[in-house]
C-alpha cells in the first residue's frame, strides 16, 4: 500500500505564527487505511483533520499551534489545482448545504483595528492576518462524497487558486479552520498585504479605507480619544533629522468630535515596544490656541529626535 505524504522541513516562522489556525485534533500522520475506495486519492486518513490532495497524495492542513509553526513550509507551496479532503464527524450529520458548511477564502492583513473608545490600533503590513468574510474574497468549491464515509467529504475550487494565502473552513457546531498557502514562496508579501488588506471596527470585518482613511505605517500605533478630541490617521516613519541622526516623523489627524468650538488640546506622545511597554515619553506638544469647529480636522506633524531603537508603536492622546 502507498503511504500517505509526508513533507519534512524547517517552518517558515516568520508567517506561520502569523497563521497558526484553530486545533480540533492532535496532528498524527494519517496511516494507510484498508479502505480505499476512491482512486482518485489513494489510502484514506485514520485520524480526523482537514487534508489536501496533491496529486493523490494527502498533506495534512491542521493540528497544534506548534505543529503548525513546525510544518508551515509544507502548506505554504500547494499547487494551484489542489483540492481537500475533509474527515470529521460532523459531516455524517449535517444539516445545513455543504457550500455554507465548507468554504475556502483568501486570508488578509488585518492593518487597522477601530477600538470600542473610538480609536485606532495600527498594525504593520502582513503583521496580523484574518479571513474576512467578505465578497470576493470566498471562492466557490464543489463537493464530491466519499463512497462508504459518509464523514468525508472532497472539496475542489472550481477554478485553480492564484498565488497567496487561503483559510479552509468548516462552519458547523465545533468550527475547525485551517491555514495553507498556494506558491506563497513566490508571492511579494508586501504586495499581497496591500492588496488584501482589511480593518476590523464593531461591524466586522471591512476593506482598508472603507471606514478610516489609512496610510502606509512603519511603526504600528495605536490611539486614545479624550475630551471630545480623537486621533485619527496616525503614521510614522523613520527620517534623517537636518543633524544626520535618526528621527520619527509622526503624523496625524486631530478631530473635534463635539458639537461646539472646542480649544485644541495639547498632544501627548509615547513610544512603545512590541509586548506594549513604554520605552519612551515624549514632552507634550502644544498646538494653537486656536478653536476647532465641530467636525473639524487639524493636521499635525511631531519630530522625534533619536527614537528608541526598539520601538515599534506610537501612542499619540489629546490631552487636558
């Protein structure tokens, strides 16, 4: 009997904890099973999971956190014409249509996230990943059964996938999902990102720009209202300063959310590391005294001489 397909390789960490899915089972290699009742694929799985059918061969999708940083250079390089297997219990009993149940959709970088206090986290490009339900980003598949198992299924795009990074998915009581990537060693990630990109606000997912208008960011940043005022469109970048040394160039938006003429308010920065420790505070800054109509925008910019080295948020807040 023919073994199923093994890949063995160093894990591209860089992405996969990015893309680490949810685990339904302990991952196992799947053994050469009696019933091989489809030609088409060869020994069927023993051990419940998500599989893809590379030229008969099966390569397992799911399991652990760490198997999956283990293993990513295995699912990151799947053919465009790859299909799936599926094995779980669940679909011996479902109710709804196979095509809500079962999906296949693009995975993109998460650049923006709309805080419950009406601010704004930023993150780097291909920093943070998701699967929108969006339009556009599911693709269709069709579904053939497995004579004699009932809880497998094999799910085929209907077209072959273009280059990038696809989250399967089954939608059912005890959701499972699983990252892979098709000829995403090829792909310029950076470009992927910015095509793909979303934000997340209290309604879900939605395509960068739709709800904040957005900016290529270095540095992440996120932002706190106070006092009627809000911080909107915050960016940073690393800059030359006229001495030669390094600098951040902050840049931003400060809007009067009230309803009256409100004096602007001073701007209080800081620099934060990676785990959201404060690295450096920066003194405030001092806008115009000037009243700011109700709706209305001030464009802002700070100098940052000699930026800590390791920082990589920006924290800018209204303050009294």
């Amino acid at each position: 009997m023919k073994s199923i397909h093994q890949r063995s390789s160093v894990a591209c960490l860089a992405v996969a904890l990015a893309l680490s899915g949810c685990v339904v089972s302990p991952p196992q290699t799947a053994q050469s099973g009696s019933d091989a009742s489809t030609s088409t694929i060869g020994p069927l799985p023993t051990f419940y999971g998500f599989y893809a059918l590379d030229g008969g061969e099966l390569i397992r999708l799911d399991g652990s956190a760490d198997w999956e940083r283990q293993t990513w250079a295995t699912r990151e390089d799947l053919p465009p014409d790859v299909s799936f297997l599926l094995f779980s219990r669940q679909l011996a009993d479902i109710s709804q249509p196979l095509d809500n149940a079962i999906t296949v959709g693009r995975v993109a970088s998460v650049r923006y996230e709309h805080t419950s206090a009406g601010g704004i986290i930023s993150h780097p490009p291909g920093s943070v990943w998701a699967s929108p339900n969006l339009p556009g980003y599911q693709l269709p598949l069709e579904f053939e059964p497995v004579p004699d198992h009932p809880d497998m299924i094999i799910a085929k795009p209907e077209s072959p996938l273009p280059a990038g990074l696809y989250s399967l998915k089954l939608t059912t009581s005890n959701a499972q999902n699983a990252r892979f990537g098709v000829a995403w060693s090829s792909v310029q990630q950076a470009e992927y990102a910015a095509q793909y990109c979303v934000e997340l606000d209290a309604g879900g997912y939605a395509p960068c720009g739709t709800s904040m208008p957005g900016n290529d960011t270095v540095a992440s940043a996120s932002v706190q209202p106070m006092a009627g005022f809000v911080v909107r469109n915050l960016r940073s970048s690393h800059i030359t300063g006229n001495d030669g040394a390094p600098a951040l160039l902050i840049e931003g938006e400060l809007i009067n959310k009230s309803s009256i003429p409100a004096i602007m308010p001073a701007l209080s920065a800081t620099l934060l590391d990676a785990q959201n420790q404060v690295l450096q505070a920066l003194p405030a800054v001092t806008l115009p005294a000037t009243p700011l109509a109700p709706g209305g925008i001030y464009d802002f910019r700070i100098n940052v001489a000699n930026p800590a080295a390791n920082a990589s948020q920006v924290r800018v807040t209204p303050t009294a």
